[in-house]
C-alpha cells in the first residue's frame, strides 16, 4: 500500500472514533435512563403489592404480577450494568465466566417473562371462562409459578453445561447463545419459551374476547345480578390491562427477534446501530409494565401516590404530600 493509502485510512479512523464514541456515549446514556426506569417503577410495583398483601380476593394476579416484577427487575441489576460498560468500551472485557452467567440471565429472564405471562393468560382464562368457583387457587398459582422458573432455570443453565454456548458479539452489548453450533438447543427454546406459552395465550385470550362478547349481548337482552355483573367487568378489566401487557411485550420483542433471525439464517449484513435499537427497544420492555398498571388502574396510581408521588402533572413532589392521595376503595385491587 502506497503511503498516501495508508495516510487516508488513518484519517478516515480517526474520524471514526469520535463518532463512534459520540454513538456510544449516547446509547450508554439512554440504557442507565432505562434502567433507571427500570429498576425504580419495578420496586415500586413491588412495595404497592407489598401494601394489598393483606388482600385475599386480588391475591393470585398479584403473585403472577409479582413475578413479572421481579423478572424486570432482575434484568434491570444484571444485565443492564453489564451493557452499560460494554457500550461504552465497545468490547466485552469480564471474560468467559460472567459472559456465561450474563448469557444465561438473559435466557432465564426472557423465558420467565413470556411463561410468566402464559400463566397470567391460564388465570384471565380460569376467571371469566371457566365455571363459577374455577379460579385458580394460591397453591394453584404457586404451582404454575414454580414450572416456570423451573423450565427458565433449566433452558438458561443448559448451554453452561456444554449444550450450546453463550457468546459475545462485537455487535451485541450482552452475550447471547450461538446460532451457528447445537441447532437443537435453539429449536428447543423457540419451541418451550416462545411457541408453546404463544399459544396458550393466543387459546386463552380468544376464549376470553368470545366470552365476553356473548355476555354483552347477553346483558342486551336481561339484567342479571349486580353482584355478577360487577365480577365479571372486574375480572374483564383485569383480562384488559393484562392483553395490553401482552401486546407492549410483544412490540418491544419482536424487532429484536426478526433481526437475530435474520443474522442467523441469512447472509445480510447488520449494522451495530440497528442491533443497538432493537436491544434497546426491548429492554424498554422492563419499564413499560409500571406505566401500564399505573395509566390503566386508578387503584394502583392511589396506592403509588401514598408511597411516593413523585410525577403529578409533570412536577416532582417525592415530599409525601398527602393532598396529592385520593382515597383507595377497598373493593378494588391493583388488577
């Protein structure tokens, strides 16, 4: 190469660089906001359940919607921190181990979160479909609860074990598992984490919306009792926040998904900043949950406003003021 060659490509990376850490920088600055986001509306979720504990009727959404919590906040502690870092040094540099242990998190979290949400959808399913007194029971829920992580701590640790491996991309901030070795563990994943809790959901819900659309036209034609009636909206609203979760999961995943796909059984060629919004775009996903419970239920947002009201009309009062709190019927719950 002549020395005016090799004089341009030094030129043309050292412009680079600033840009590239101008880049970094500022994914680095939105994933410590989202985590923040995070880890803060997680907890608080947390301590508004911690407060309906006493609570029987609501008691079984609240252990499945405390799990999802959980799940975020996990993600939040974990595996934030770790992205954070590699962003902005552009490299992995905590070694093979906790590239294991980083891998296998992010596994056993996104398997939690979706089984998580199949067995809320079991919930909705048993709760308005099903006969009178067919609720699921809180040995029932613990059950349920105890298969998930089961199946999410045996998908998450098998590539430790040497079924497939957990690896660092240069266009990835975590470690992922491979899709060029074990083609077996993959299917075996997309199969009992993502197609088998898919639809469960998609027959649950179905039945749900049929349900409920024969009882309005039912209600049409007669009144039954208030009593039932306000059951069954109760448990109508509960299924209503809960599909909403559902689809925000959805739409937050499903961009990362195609584009890990798509690296995997074709040729293209991914750019980092594509890779780097749809990461970033799921892992908004952890946050989004504590905005839908408190945009959607006014019993959540009281209780939120008694621990701490700290957003109120785009102002901060963290200063416990308690003109800001509305009362809290007791007839209603955080579902």
């Amino acid at each position: 190469m002549s020395s005016s060659g090799r004089n341009e490509t030094l030129i043309t990376q050292n412009n680079a660089r600033p840009n590239n850490l101008t880049t970094g920088a500022l994914q680095a600055t939105l994933t410590i906001l989202i985590m923040a986001a995070v880890v803060i509306g997680n907890i608080l979720v947390l301590l508004v359940i911690y407060r309906q504990r006493t609570r029987p009727r609501v008691r079984v959404a609240n252990m499945f919607i405390s799990n999802l919590a959980v799940v975020d906040l996990l993600i939040g502690l974990l595996l934030f921190p770790f992205a954070v870092a590699t962003i902005l040094l552009q490299r992995w540099i905590y070694g093979d181990a906790l590239c294991q242990f980083n891998g296998a998190v992010n596994v056993i979290a996104g398997a939690a979160s979706i089984l998580t949400m199949a067995a809320i959808s079991i919930d909705r399913y048993r709760a308005i479909v099903s006969q009178p007194g067919s609720k699921l029971r809180p040995k029932e829920a613990w059950a349920l609860l105890t298969t998930v992580w089961t199946v999410s701590i045996v998908m998450g640790v098998l590539p430790v074990l040497g079924w497939n491996k957990y690896v660092h991309s240069s266009l990835s901030s975590m470690c992922k598992m491979s899709f060029t070795q074990d083609q077996g563990y993959i299917l075996l994943v997309a199969v009992a984490c993502f197609l088998i809790p898919l639809l469960i959901m998609f027959y649950c819900y179905l039945r749900v919306f049929l349900k409920v659309r024969f009882h309005k036209k039912q209600m049409q034609r007669w009144n039954n009792g208030r009593e039932v009636e306000r059951n069954f909206q109760r448990e109508t609203k509960t299924a209503r926040i809960v599909f909403t979760v559902l689809f925000v999961f959805a739409a937050c995943w499903t961009p990362f998904v195609i584009v890990h796909i798509l690296q995997a059984v074709t040729s293209l060629e991914m750019s980092r900043i594509l890779f780097s919004c749809v990461t970033l775009i799921a892992g908004m996903h952890s946050a989004c949950n504590p905005v839908i419970y408190t945009t959607m239920n006014k019993t959540f947002r009281n209780e939120m406003l008694q621990i701490c009201p700290c957003v109120r009309r785009g102002f901060v009062f963290c200063f416990g003021r308690q003109d800001l709190v509305q009362p809290i019927d007791a007839e209603t719950s955080l579902t």
